[in-house]
C-alpha cells in the first residue's frame, strides 16, 4: 500500500504555493481590510440587506480570473471546458493544503472561493444540461456571466426534502410553479435560481420533483429576504414563489422532467468529501498555532506548553486530525476508484468527523490562546463560525451518521 503524496500532486501544489506568493499574495496585501480584523464589516453591505459589499464580489472576481489565467481555476473540470480532470484525491490535498496555510484570498471560507475552485453547478449542468443550456451557461458559470442559485430547501423542509411543498402544474403549454424556498444559495446576485419542486408522485418520494432553471425575472419570483448567519455578510435569501411560468420544455429545467434529485445528488460525493478536507486543513491549522503560541507564552514563569492542560487537549485533536486525514484520503482515492454509492458511508463518516474536529479544533485555540484568543486579532472566531454550519448544511451530521448505521446495520447498501 503506497502512502505517498503522488508527484503530480505534490507538483501541483508546489505550482499553487508559488502562484500564491508571486500573485495572490500581493493583491490580498493591497485589500487587507477583508482580511484582518476588520473582515466581516468591510465584506458586508450592511445596508443592502447584509449581502456580499460589491467591492468584496469584485475582488473576489479578479482572484479567480488571476487563476483561471494561470490555469488552476478549472483544474477538477473536464477537459472539455478548459479543465485538467483533476482527481477527487487531488482535490482533496489540495484543499486541505489550502485551508491549512489560514485565512486568505487564495482560499476564503467564507464565500467558498479558491484558486482551485469547486464548481458543483458547473458539473451538473455539463452532465445534464441541453445543448442549448450549455452554451448559455457554459463557461459562463465559471467567469461569472451567469450566476445560478441552488433552491432546494423551504421554510418547512430541509433534510426532507422529498417532502417539499413546493409544486408545478401544467396549464397548457406552461408549468405554473407555487411555493417557496429558504437558504437559497447564491441568490443574491443570481440570474437564475435552480428551483426543484414536485411535477408527480407523492411527498416523502424520491421522484417526482423537476429542478426548473428559472430566470430571477420572471414575474412571481421574489427574493423576499436575506437571511443574516452565523458569518456575514449572507449570500442565503427567502424567495417567494407566486404563480410563475415555464414553458413545458427540457430547456425550463436541469435533468429530465421528475429527476431533479438526481440531478441535486449528483456531485454530492464529491462536494462533501472536499468540504471535508477544508475543515480538516483548518483544523489543523488551528492546532498548529495553538501549539506554536503555547511554546512562546510564558505564565508563572514558564512556557505554556509545559502545563499537560494545555498538550493534552491539542495532542488529542493532533491525532484525530492524523486520522481523520487518512480517512478523507481514502475514501477521495476510493471515489475515484468505484461507484459513489459504494462508498457513500465512508463520505458521511470523513464529513462528519471533520466538521466536528474543525469545530473543536478553532475552540480550543481559542482557549489556549486565552483572551487573546477570543479577540479578532486572531482568525480562531471567523474559522469557527464559518465552519459551524456544516454540522447543519451539506447534510446534517445527524443525518450522515444515520446513513453510516443503514451501512452498518445492513439496512441499505452492502454491510461492511
């Protein structure tokens, strides 16, 4: 069994290492303002409902044109729109490797946004758009011509999704779309909401529900509000549906009529095991300069970190990182090998876990760190707000370890 980092890899994240001194670094230095402890407040347009401040989103932009430029933006797409096919194993280094380099323009929490970027909607669409659909989305999901919101859950429903009120009917040529959605993603700048709502079938079935490309315009769709989180500024609105039309046509929806949750459970793999390994990356991060101002503290005279108070605690975390790393690395390495769904209990296992240590991790840093700890002069709050709601969001972790159980117990898939 080979354990090895492989050189591609390990090429690979040299190339972005030095990519971020000689280019991002610079321009991060010029904005420090959304990166020091003023963050939150220069990202955040207070007065226009919490959303993303434009000057933020235009920064943000020039990061990923500047990597798209140098050929690292597409790296995990498929040749065929500019990407290398990168693996899931890449990805997932990758990205651990750069949430554990800490808070910066290369990598933001906050807005999901890296030089190696994620793209779940830009792999959707090439798996199941129309020709048409992909000329118009394509690539201008990624250069940010088209921006597409994810409407999945409502104000009544989130894990159940299945049982979502949200519905079309067919009036002649037309779907006449009613109901509603809450935390919808990226709206706040969106074109187009992707918006699933049941077409057949009953609640609590799988099929049945069609993900409609709606344009953000047509009259009945309205962005309510924006929810404020945990991390600001927000990019999660509340959008009333009203009576809005689509024609009765495979260019108004995403997949074929009745199988938009295949189409929302497509990349769901993917995406979780590289969430996965930012929080692990973060995680580490944290134990690593919790243990390095342990060692220059001095209280009573003496380091820190000669208190077992304070090792025993970030030895403990050190380890579960080990584990947790190798776990993610395997089960990257195992989706690039079989069928998703033959792993899918090692997903939920690598996903929970590493949220929770993040988690962790940022507050024991903050409390080795002490009152300085708690201040915004250290990153340990901002790490842990964004990463809190994972536990939530990309599948509650009680619903992951629920999925891990019907594996254990033989209830779904294969007993391993």
């Amino acid at each position: 069994m080979e354990f090895n980092v492989p050189k591609e890899i390990q090429d690979k994240i040299e190339e972005l290492d030095e990519f971020i001194e000689r280019v991002i670094k610079p321009l991060e230095n010029e904005n420090l303002q959304f990166f020091d402890h003023r963050r939150e407040n220069a990202r955040t347009d207070w007065d226009n409902d919490g959303k993303p401040a434009k000057e933020w989103e235009t920064l943000l932009r020039q990061m990923k044109d500047l990597a798209d430029e140098a050929g690292h933006l597409r790296f995990a797409l498929p040749k065929e729109i500019g990407g290398q096919e990168g693996s899931n194993l890449a990805m997932a280094m990758i990205r651990e490797h750069l949430a554990h380099k800490g808070l910066g323009l290369h990598n933001d929490l906050q807005n999901e946004s890296s030089i190696v970027g994620n793209f779940p909607l830009v792999h959707m669409m090439w798996k199941f758009g129309t020709d048409a659909q992909k000329e118009e989305f394509l690539p201008a999901l990624i250069t940010g011509g088209r921006r597409v919101g994810f409407g999945l859950t409502e104000l009544n429903h989130g894990s159940d999704a299945t049982y979502m009120e949200t519905a079309a009917v067919r009036d002649g040529n037309e779907w006449v779309i009613n109901g509603n959605k809450r935390f919808n993603s990226g709206i706040h700048e969106a074109t187009h909401d992707l918006v699933f709502a049941r077409t057949s079938g009953k609640s609590g079935e799988g099929l049945g529900i069609t993900a409609f490309l709606v344009p953000v315009t047509a009259p009945g769709f309205e962005v309510v509000k924006m929810d404020w989180t945990f991390n600001m500024p927000t990019d999660h609105g509340i959008v009333s549906i009203k009576d809005v039309r689509m024609p009765i046509s495979d260019e108004s929806y995403l997949g074929g009529e009745g199988d938009g949750l295949i189409v929302a459970q497509t990349f769901l793999h993917e995406n979780r095991i590289r969430q996965a390994a930012s929080s692990l990356g973060a995680a580490q991060f944290c134990i690593d300069e919790a243990v390095a101002y342990a060692k220059q503290r001095t209280t009573w005279g003496k380091p820190l970190a000669t208190n077992q108070a304070i090792q025993f605690p970030l030895a403990e975390l050190h380890t579960e990182a080990e584990m947790v790393r190798n776990l993610v690395y395997k089960t990257a390495w195992n989706l690039d090998q079989h069928n998703h769904m033959a792993v899918t209990d090692q997903v939920s296992m690598a996903n929970y876990r590493a949220n929770r240590l993040i988690c962790e991790a940022s507050d024991r840093a903050m409390q080795v760190f002490g009152g300085e700890g708690y201040t915004r002069n250290q990153p340990f709050e901002h790490i842990y707000r964004h990463h809190r709601r994972y536990r939530i969001t990309e599948g509650a972790e009680e619903i992951q370890i629920r999925k891990i159980a019907g594996h254990l117990f033989g209830f779904v898939g294969k007993n391993r």
